[in-house]
C-alpha cells in the first residue's frame, strides 16, 4: 500500500530540495558535504520506506476490523435466525468468515510473531473449535422437526467458545506476551 498522499509528496518535496543542494555544491566540495547529502538521500530513503510498512501495517489492521465485523454481523444473522434453513444459512457465512479469518491470522503469525509456535498451537485450537462449529452444523441440519432447537444452543455455545478463544489469541498477540 503506498503511504498517504502527504507524505509522498511531503517526501518527494524533501528529494527535489536534497538535489538543489547536491546540485549547488562544486564538485571539489568536501567529502563532509557530500556525505550529508548521501546521509540524506539515505534518511529519505528509510523515511519512505517506513511509510509504506506504515501503510501496509494499516492496510492489515482494516483488514482485520473488516472480517471481524463480517464474523459479527453474520454471527448476529445466526442469532436472529427464525427457522432452521435461515439458520444454517448463515451459520455457513459465518463459518467461512472463520476460515478466512483463521487463514489471516495464520498468515500473521507465520511472519510476525515472535513464539511463533505457541501462537500456531493456539490456531490449531482455534481451527478445532471451528471445525466442531461445522460439525454442530451438520448436526442441525441432519435434525427433523422441533429437535433442532436444542442443537442449536450447542451450537450458539460453540460459537461463543470460538470467539472468546479469537479474542483471547488476538489480545496476545496484540499485546506482544509471551504466554498463548
């Protein structure tokens, strides 16, 4: 993601300004002089570059919001959910939310935590509970009749275990503990 417009252009104003200078310096100028400006070009060059990790950084987090609320909202559908096809309709929405979502972590993890193992075991976990929540689909739509209303609390009770289990990992890794 490139970084925001201001400062790119803030960035290419301090480049132009670099080369006025560089350009107004006899080239029998001392080495002190040129190795400002080479010291200079550097500290752009590292300023740039700490702007597109900062929006790239950006870029993630949004992305993260984003699916959560998508987990959230899909959630909700599967709590207001009136009838049984309404509700694995959107038990199936949800769950593919959780795997995108569970595939971004897993993406997050591999390149940036430090107990990377302990925070992959934690998403094995996490991969579990999402695939009991499947199962306690399957189990819904293999029930006839009223039947389906009592699997359906353990259901809702898998998926809040999942949710809290996210939320756990994510204030982990977030907070940068070592424990997972």
């Amino acid at each position: 993601m490139a970084p925001s417009a201001m400062a790119e252009e803030l960035l290419e104003e301090l480049g132009r300004r670099i080369d006025v200078l560089a350009a107004t310096q006899p080239a029998d100028t001392g080495v002190g002089i040129q190795g400002r400006i080479a010291g200079l070009r550097k500290l752009k060059a590292s300023a740039r570059a700490a702007a597109h990790d900062a929006a790239a950084s950006i870029e993630q987090k949004v992305l993260e919001v984003e699916i959560r609320v998508k987990i959230a909202e899909q959630a909700a559908a599967v709590e207001l959910a009136e009838d049984k096809e309404e509700f694995l309709d959107a038990l199936v929405e949800e769950l593919h939310s959780w795997d995108v979502y569970l595939e971004r972590l897993q993406v997050k993890v591999a390149t940036t935590a430090d107990r990377r193992d302990q925070a992959e075991g934690a998403i094995r976990q996490l991969r579990r509970h999402r695939n009991a929540l499947g199962a306690g689909m399957a189990e819904v739509a293999s029930t006839s009749g009223e039947a389906w209303y009592e699997v359906r609390e353990h259901v809702k009770a898998a998926r809040t275990e999942l949710e809290s289990r996210a939320a756990e990992l994510e204030a982990t890794l977030h907070d940068g503990r070592a424990g997972i």
